[in-house]
C-alpha cells in the first residue's frame, strides 16, 4: 500500500487503545496512592482503553504528510472517560476557602474532595462569624446549581439558615483533596498549571495531583509545541525544591 493511501486509511479511523507509557511519583505519591488503591485503580483504568471519537488526521511537516491525532479530540475522550468515576467533580475552581466544580470550562479538569467538608466551609463562609454581607443569596444561587451539593445540606441539617448563624460549625476533613489535569495544549500552559497547583497549595490543603499527558508514540501524532511528558518532567525535576506537592505524572501512549 503506498504512503498517501496509508494515511488516507488512517484518517478513517475513529478509536486509539492508550495505555500508560510512563510515569512518575513525586514527593511520595506512590506511598500515598498505596493508602488509596481504588483511586489509583479507577484513573488507570479510565485511561487504559481503546476510546472512541479520537479524530486522526494528516499532519505536513518539511513538505511531508504524516499520520496525526488531533489533541482536542484527546482531551474530549479522556475526560468522558474519567467522568465514570464516581465522586470525580470536573472543572473545578478555589474561591474563598470552597471548591466549586462549575459546567463552565474554568478551574482544574478534575478533582476528588471531602464535599460534606467542603459545604460546611461554604455554609461558614455565608453564614459564619465572619459571613459575607449577601450570604443568602451565595448560598441559595450555589444550591440551586447543584443537588448533590443541596442533598448534602439536608442530610447535614445545614437547610434552616436561622440555626447557629453568626457561628462557624467545625469542619472535619475526612477525604483527601486531588486535582487533576489533562493536558494537550500548548507548552506555554505546562508552566500556567504549576503555577495554579501553587497558588492553590497555598491556600487549602492539597493531597495529590494527577497530571496527564502525551508521551512516546503519542506525542508523534501530535504538534511538537504541545506539553509532553519528558518536558513536564523536567519541570518537575527542575523545581523539585518548590513543588511540595505529591505528583502523579502520567504519560499516555497510543497502541
């Protein structure tokens, strides 16, 4: 079969088998991921499969056609494919002590979080010692937005607005914070995402960050100024005496 129909056949084709080609823990994050076996169990198989609408395409370098994958594509699959986890929040971001996971693409991709915790601290931020001064409003609009945020207040009796307003109820974290991030775009934003794990360590206490990105095989069907595992590594490596934060960095590759 000559070059172009090679390539020709390869566009026609809808689906790529991932698997993890490389990996690395940082800060002891595989002692932590040993605490949490189901975790590491459940985000390994997400990304472990031969998923759909993957777009390939044919790339022009040097006057030269080659196979190609488009990275939207990527990111789409895999974050459909995570969202079968349970409790994984997406597009989530920090605000005045609290997590929101918001339909709007902001924030990080994913994370995981005590949510009885997190609405305590919300219900503190509107109605607490030092509540805000439209805390009903806050509240009500953030409620409405979310049942599971609404049936978690029923269940802790956090629904009558009269009981101990004035008062912080205490707040007991009992799951772990992780964020995650799936990232195929352009170099320039590998910097931005340690930038905001950073800023968001600072201000809450943060367990673990899951970061996905291309490697191998993969990174040859996609654009060379994209972020990449060797690169993130580096990074990582580099500023390993700022980076306080435990690290799953994951690599995936294409069958």
């Amino acid at each position: 079969m000559s070059e172009n129909n090679n390539i020709n056949e390869w566009e026609s084709k809808t689906s790529c088998e991932f698997y993890i080609g490389d990996q690395m823990f940082h800060r002891n994050a595989e002692l932590f991921l040993k605490n949490f076996p189901k975790l590491k169990e459940d985000i390994t198989n997400a990304l472990t499969q031969n998923l759909d609408s993957i777009e390939h395409s044919k790339r022009k370098k040097n006057g030269r056609e080659y196979k190609g994958l488009t990275a939207d594509s990527i990111n789409k699959a895999l974050k459909k494919s995570l969202k079968n986890i349970s409790d994984l929040k997406f597009e989530v971001k920090y605000k005045d002590g609290v997590l929101f996971d918001s339909p709007k693409i902001e924030g990080f991709d994913f994370a995981l979080f005590d949510e009885e915790f997190n609405l305590v601290n919300f219900r503190n931020y509107c109605f607490g010692k030092k509540s805000i001064f439209e805390g009903v409003e806050e509240w009500t609009n953030e409620l409405d937005k979310r049942a599971d945020w609404k049936a978690t207040a029923d269940n802790l009796d956090l629904l009558d607005l009269t009981i101990n307003a004035g008062v912080d109820l205490p707040a007991i974290k009992k799951v772990p914070t992780i964020i995650g991030e799936v990232q195929f775009a352009n170099w320039a934003l590998a910097y931005y995402d340690m930038f905001k794990v950073l800023h968001l360590d600072n201000l809450t206490d943060l367990d673990l960050l899951i970061y996905i990105t291309g490697t191998g095989d993969l990174n040859n069907y996609l654009s060379d100024s994209i972020v990449n595992y060797k690169g993130m590594e580096s990074i990582i490596i580099e500023h390993n005496s700022i980076i306080k934060v435990p690290i799953w960095l994951i690599g995936l590759d294409v069958k």
